[in-house]
C-alpha cells in the first residue's frame, strides 16, 4: 500500500502533526504511562475499499487502551498516524479501531508496523502487520498479536 519512502513521509508529518496536537485533545493516554522497558512505535493506515470518504474518527489501542485517537468533522477515506507507548517485554496486541463513520458497515484494509526501541532508544526490531482487509462498523477494528 505505502512504499518505504512514502512512509517515511507520513511518518515525518505525523510527527510533526502530534507535536503541535499532543496538548489540544488530538491524543489518547500519556505516551509515558505505563512505564515499561522498551518503548513501541506503532504504525498504522486505515483506507476504505471503495476510496470512499467514510470515516470520522480512528484509534490505535495496544493491549486494550486507548493510545491515539482521531477524530474530523469532515469525512476522509484514508489515514495514516503512529504513536508511541512504553511497555514491558513479552505478549502484545495492536487494534487498529475504526471508531465513527458517515455510514456503518464499511469496507477497510489496514495495515501497519511496530518498531521497538530499548531503554536506551536502540531500535530493537520492526514488526510488520500485513494487510487484512475487514467489513467494520463504528467501534470494530482489526487486531494484530506480537510478541518480543
């Protein structure tokens, strides 16, 4: 779907749009809370099947909590948004959740990674979350297990 430099790319902007959003409700939980060892950088796109403009409002859960979320009062068909979250080694799930659309159910394929830094910031690995392509509606997401 995204090409390595378009990543990057989208990577680079999302980082800047999280630094100017991060104190105006544009994010979910603390990025430092819960403390843990390592620290996970986690990649995600959403786009509608039919490049229809459906969705309002997406999150990105590990383990269950609410670590990004996005909403607009304008439809989109695609998104892509990283946020990073400390955690302990071991056992992990990613949920990529599409949280409001303008029409429910809706065709989606997501897609995403997760890079892993160590206490000291050393990248540890990069684990790929292939596409899947699912038939959502508000509040259903695509889930992802990993383990490091």
């Amino acid at each position: 779907m995204f090409g390595k430099r378009q990543r990057l790319t989208w990577f680079a902007f999302i980082l800047a749009v999280a630094s100017v959003t991060s104190g105006c409700g544009g994010g979910g939980d603390s990025p430092t809370s819960p403390s843990g060892g390592y620290t996970l950088l986690v990649f995600g796109t959403w786009q509608n099947s039919s490049y229809r403009a459906t969705m309002l409002g997406v999150k990105i859960k590990l383990d269950g909590r609410t670590i990004r979320d996005y909403s607009s009062n304008t439809a989109f068909s695609d998104i892509a948004m990283s946020q990073d979250a400390r955690v302990n080694q071991g056992q992990h799930t990613v949920e990529f959740v599409v949280a409001n659309q303008t029409s429910s159910p809706n065709s989606y394929r997501i897609s995403g990674s997760v890079d892993v830094f160590d206490e000291r910031g050393t990248h540890v690995r990069t684990v790929n979350l292939p596409e899947k392509t699912a038939t959502l509606s508000n509040g259903q997401g695509v889930s992802y297990t990993f383990s490091f």
